[in-house]
C-alpha cells in the first residue's frame, strides 16, 4: 500500500493541517484492507482502491461517524492514452522548434510511466458534518472500463455516471438509466477520449427537402496546427527606408 504517516512532512512536501491528519489517521484506521494508495497534495486527499472494493469503501464513507460524507459533489472520468509520451524532449532549448512541428520524430519518447489501465474515474466526497474533502479515485481496464454505480447511496451520482459514460464510454453497472446525456441520441463514439478525432466523425444539417435533421460525413478538412513564421516582415523595410527607427 501506498500509504505514508501523515504526521511526516514529507508525505505531502507540505504542513498538513488538523484537519487533513484527522482524515488521514480515519482512513487508515478504518480502510486499510482496501487502499491501495493514499496521497495528500495541495490541501487534498487522495484515496485509490480496486473496482471491486469501489461499494464496500463508498457504503464505509457514506455512513461511518468518521467519515459522514453526505454529498458526493462530482463523478469525473480520465483517460491515460498515451500518457507519459512526448514527440521531444523539453529538457533542453533547441532552436528548431518550427522544424520539429513540422516534422515530429518517428517515435515518442517514454518520459513517465503509468502502471494502471488507461481510464480512471475519480469522486469527489464532501462531509458538511466534519467539514472533510476527499478524491476517491480507480483505474479501470479499457475493454471495456466498468464500476459499479453509486446512485444507490449518493442519487447525484446519476447524471454524473451519465455524463461520464456519454464522454468516455465508462459503463457504470446497476445504473437503471446509463444512456447519453450531452450528446446527440445518433451520436457515435465518445468524445472526451483521446483517440476520438479532432473534429469529429459526423456533421448534421437540418434539410429541408426531407424536413428533419440529417447526419453526413464531416466535410471539414484536418490541417497541421504549427506556428506560423513570418519570413519577410514589410514594416521593418518601411522603418529602415524612412530613417526613423521608431516608425
């Protein structure tokens, strides 16, 4: 476990407050068989569990004195594709940087690794009682990303395990109601993931000949988004034909 003393320093880099090591030695005390990493960062707790320890920890935060986690303020999805690669090092400065957009190496390079699935979904848990925030986060597998559905315990959870599942294509089981929310009913594909194209799949129009909205391929078409460089600049040539430098 990933766990650290939160009377260390060093567990965050920073001065953790009454609060946060109340919260820390809680979840410690009574969640230890379930984490798998516990982190403090920036004035916020972070708790990672498996997928099938995701009912038995929220029934636990949901309910103990300890924990009183009334409100489940937001349910986000993530995805790691590609995480950790870069085209170029930043490193170092190089003075080539239209070149390099121009014509991106081979291969990227590995600069941070991750060891888990590609998606994860993280809550966010707020305590009016305790006064207490916690991030509750897992990582799930990409075929195809699944987890048990909170609405039973938090009703808020609907909309977002909704939005989650429309975005990124993250399946929440027991929802009684998982269907698209923000897109379109014929919408295809889920678009906050890293791999849905740029500028979509399909575009619609209302037509009038057949009275309703139509769907057709995108008609748009994929540029390079470079900087551009502006070889020969005009006005430097009128400054240095009038002789005033300030023109």
């Amino acid at each position: 476990m990933g766990v650290h003393d939160a009377m260390d320093p060093s567990f965050s880099g920073e001065t953790l407050s009454e609060s946060l090591k109340t919260l820390l030695s809680s979840l410690k005390q009574h969640l230890s068989e379930y984490i798998k990493s516990l982190t403090a960062a920036h004035g916020e707790i972070t708790l990672e569990i498996q997928r099938e320890n995701l009912l038995s920890v929220a029934e636990i935060l949901r309910q103990h004195p300890s924990f009183q986690f009334e409100q489940l303020i937001d349910v986000c999805g993530v995805d790691y594709l590609d995480y950790g690669l870069s085209e170029w090092s930043t490193y170092s400065s190089t003075t080539t940087g239209f070149e390099r957009g121009v014509q991106p190496p081979s291969e990227k390079i590995q600069v941070h690794a991750l060891d888990r699935g590609r998606f994860a979904v993280a809550y966010h848990f707020l305590s009016i009682s305790l006064n207490h925030r916690l991030r509750l986060k897992i990582f799930l597998d990409e075929d195809p990303p699944y987890v048990d559905s909170l609405t039973a315990l938090w009703p808020s959870a609907s909309w977002f395990e909704r939005e989650a599942f429309d975005l990124f294509g993250i399946l929440f089981k027991g929802h009684e109601d998982l269907r698209r929310i923000l897109t379109d009913y014929g919408f295809i594909g889920h678009p906050f993931r890293k791999d849905f194209p740029l500028i979509g799949t399909v575009e619609m129009r209302y037509d009038k000949a057949h009275g309703r909205v139509v769907y057709e391929p995108v008609s748009i078409k994929p540029r390079t988004l470079v900087p551009k460089v502006i070889r020969q600049d005009y006005r430097r040539e009128a400054s240095s034909t009038s002789g005033d430098p300030h023109v």
